[in-house]
C-alpha cells in the first residue's frame, strides 16, 4: 500500500491499482483508529473473511526533510522532517495519518524529501528544499512503466518538479523556489518588502503568492474567464519548468526526456503546455502518487534496495 499525503487530500492505494481519498480537512477531524478503519473498510483489510492484509505500506509525510534514507516508521525521528514549521497550510490531517499508521501495526516504510542532503546532482543542493516525498512516488510510478528520463511537473495548488536522468532523481525544484501555483508562490520582490515591513509573515506571503489567491481568489469564487486565465498561467510556468529542469538532464546525458504533468489540472493543461513546448507532455492520474508508493512498498518487500537513487536502510528494515 502507499499513501501520498497532498495538499488537499490523502490519498490510498494498493499494488493492484485500488484508490481510496480523505480531505485533509476530514482528516484532520478523525482520530488515528477512525482513520484505519476507513481505510480496512475501504481495501477490505484485516477482516475475519480472510481478505487480504497489508504486507508493508509506503508512507509520506510533509517535508520529508529529516530523511535521505528509507526507513522503517518507527525509526523515523521527529515523523521525518526537521520541523513542523514549513512552507504551507498545516492543517494536520496527514498528521492523523501517520499517527494511525504507526498505531495500526501494519509494517511501513517513510520516505525522504528530495533536499539538500540528498544524492542528487550537486548543482541542485543550493536549494534547501526539492520536492516532498509524494514526488518521489509520483517519480516511481513512471519509472515503473519503463521510464529512465523523465520530468514530472507537479502543478496544481503549488509547482514542484522533479527529473530523473538513467533512474536516478537528478535534482527537483520546491514550490517556494520558482513557478507558483494556483494558491502557492515563491516570495517576490513585493512578498519580501511586506514581510520585512511586519504586514505578513514569510509563509503567509508564500501562501498567497500563488496566479490566484494573489489577486484574493480561489477556484471557486473566479469568474470562468478569470480561471481560464489562470490555468493559461500555469500551464506558462510548468511549462517553462519542465524547460528549465531539461537542462540538467541534458547535462547529464538524458537529451530527450519524457515529460509529465501531475495534479487536478493536469488533464486540463497538458494540452497547452505541449504546444508551449513543442512536444507531448502527458497527464499523470490524481492517485498516481500513492500508486507510486504502493509500487515502492511491493518491490522494497521483495528485496530492493535502491528506489531512484535512495538508498533503503536494509540494516533496519530485516
């Protein structure tokens, strides 16, 4: 089983493909057993009907910042990350989750972000933060269909993305650092004089800085042409983050990657980000992610010890 832990939701899903999603918000309302038994409900699990039972889960968690490694759950200091403060809306459902992960007694493994202490290319360790480890899920699941060049751009409420040169994860770019989202952005030079003059804080400037909750919108309180405006904007920055993350794999010898969008409106803009580009860029599906852990639980089960260039802590994992 994985569990991709999202902006808007939590997200299930077996080897087999299965899917099964939580708001965050839901989430967050539950305590640990009500969100296991959701999911043995939901994947038909641990019954007295000898259904099937969870051999290992693949779990994510925020930042990911406190791993390089993958990781037993239980060995996993402080959930994995190095704070809890972050870039982000904390609202604390995947909180819940991991809480009733570690709580069910199923085996489960963590899985690192991508950041500065990663084995990526040494270019990209400027940056603190790349990618939270759903990316890495996301990652799997192309690599799993036969991939070994590839992009994804994530580009939904934020623009994370993460390339992958001969099956390793070359490098990956955070949301605070370039292309915002519908909701997210990186600070500007407008964001920095407001947070150095006390109006807002770094996080709240970055969780307004994205094409519309600058202007005070969401999704749904837009007009129909002021949304199509906004997924023309970033179907232009995925699209020139896609660009810019083909650089570094055509440095490293990978001159003509796949490229992916993942996120809800991934559908919706692959379409214009390939005549941007000039060639095919193809939608990931929303629980593609958690099938990408589920992936990364099912081969680490059966013995592997390398997903994409992370190494799993075998010494712990027995």
């Amino acid at each position: 089983m994985g569990v991709d832990h999202g902006t808007h939701a939590i997200r299930f899903a077996n080897s087999d493909g299965k899917c099964y999603v939580i708001p965050r918000e839901v989430a967050g309302g539950l305590v640990p057993s009500e969100i296991t038994d959701q999911i043995r409900e939901a994947f038909d699990l641990d019954l007295d009907s000898g259904a099937e039972k969870v051999e290992l889960l693949a779990l994510c968690y925020s930042m990911g910042d406190g791993l390089t490694d993958i990781v037993k759950i239980e060995d996993a200091e402080n959930r994995g990350v190095i704070s809890q403060e972050g870039a982000g809306l904390h609202v604390g459902g995947g909180t819940k989750v991991f809480d009733a992960v570690r709580e069910s007694g199923w085996p489960a493994i963590l899985l690192p972000g991508i950041h500065d202490r990663s084995d990526v290319d040494p270019r990209m360790k400027v940056f603190s933060h790349g990618a939270s480890p759903e990316k890495v899920g996301l990652a799997y699941r192309v690599f799993k269909d036969g991939k070994r060049d590839f992009i994804i751009s994530d580009a939904s409420s934020n623009v994370v993305t993460i390339g992958v040169a001969a099956g390793r994860i070359a490098g990956a770019t955070d949301a605070p650092i370039f292309a915002p989202g519908l909701l997210h952005g990186p600070l500007d030079v407008a964001a920095i004089r407001n947070v150095d003059a006390g109006k807002m804080t770094a996080n709240e400037a970055f969780t307004r800085g994205g094409i519309l909750r600058k202007r005070g919108l969401t999704l749904k309180s837009c007009t129909d042409r002021e949304k199509e405006a906004a997924f023309e904007a970033l179907a232009l920055y995925a699209a020139m983050e896609l660009a810019a993350m083909g650089v570094l794999l055509r440095d490293l010898g990978a001159f003509h990657p796949a490229l992916y969008l993942a996120g809800d409106p991934a559908s919706r803009i692959s379409g214009r980000v390939s005549k941007l580009l000039g060639r095919e860029v193809l939608p990931l599906k929303s629980c593609d992610a958690a099938l990408g852990c589920a992936l990364i639980a099912e081969d680490v089960y059966n013995g592997t010890r390398d997903i994409l260039g992370l190494r799993v802590d075998a010494r712990r994992l027995g």
